[in-house]
C-alpha cells in the first residue's frame, strides 16, 4: 500500500492489548498511511454510528481485571496500585473531567477492586 492511501478493511486487525503491541501497530499503520494519520475514538453514546472524537489524551493509571467482559461497563476497573495502565481518551468528551478525578482517586467514584 503506498504511502496516504486508505487501508481496506482487510487491515482491520486487533491486537493484545499491551503497550509494545500497540505501538508495534501504529508504527505499522503510519508506514502505510503516513504520520499526519489522525488517531480517533469511538464514545459509548454514538455506537452503530459514524461519529469519532480525535484522541488527544494519554492518561497512565492503575487498573484491575473485572470479572466477565461487559460491553457496558468493559474488563478492566481502576485501581490505586494494579497494572500500569494507558488511557486514551479525548479531553472534550464530557466524562474526561469525571474519569481523571476517578483515576486520581477511584475509590471516590466507588469502583470497584478486587
């Protein structure tokens, strides 16, 4: 694939969800489609639809695995001393505010800990 073009949906790949994995991928992807590729999120409130927010928040905090694997609530909690974790979010979404206290303290928001 030449450098700018789109990729297929073919290219569409998950990966293991840990920091080497990830950045292994993006390296990837801007050798194909260059390094002015924005990086976007999808929020909860706009699934099966076609709106993203530009992620522009990298946020390490703590977490824990949750027990199950909930579409609603994901797999994973905040926690004060768990696994090093990178958060990437976007700093207008209205939850940033409310999500960056809760990593600062998540027992205030009443998270839950194993």
């Amino acid at each position: 694939m030449s450098q700018n073009s789109q990729p297929s949906t073919q290219d569409v790949r998950t990966f293991q969800p840990d920091l080497d994995n990830l950045i292994e991928r993006l390296q990837a992807i801007r050798e194909q489609v260059g390094g002015k590729t924005k990086i976007a999120v999808a929020g909860f409130e706009t699934h099966t639809t076609n709106w993203l927010a530009e992620a522009d928040m990298l946020v390490v905090c703590q977490t824990d695995p949750r027990p199950g694997n909930s579409t609603m609530e994901g797999n994973l909690s905040l926690t004060k001393s768990g696994q090093p974790t990178v958060w990437l979010g976007w700093s207008q979404d209205y939850r940033s505010e409310c999500f960056l206290r809760a990593v600062e303290d998540p027992d205030e928001f009443g998270v839950e800990t194993l």
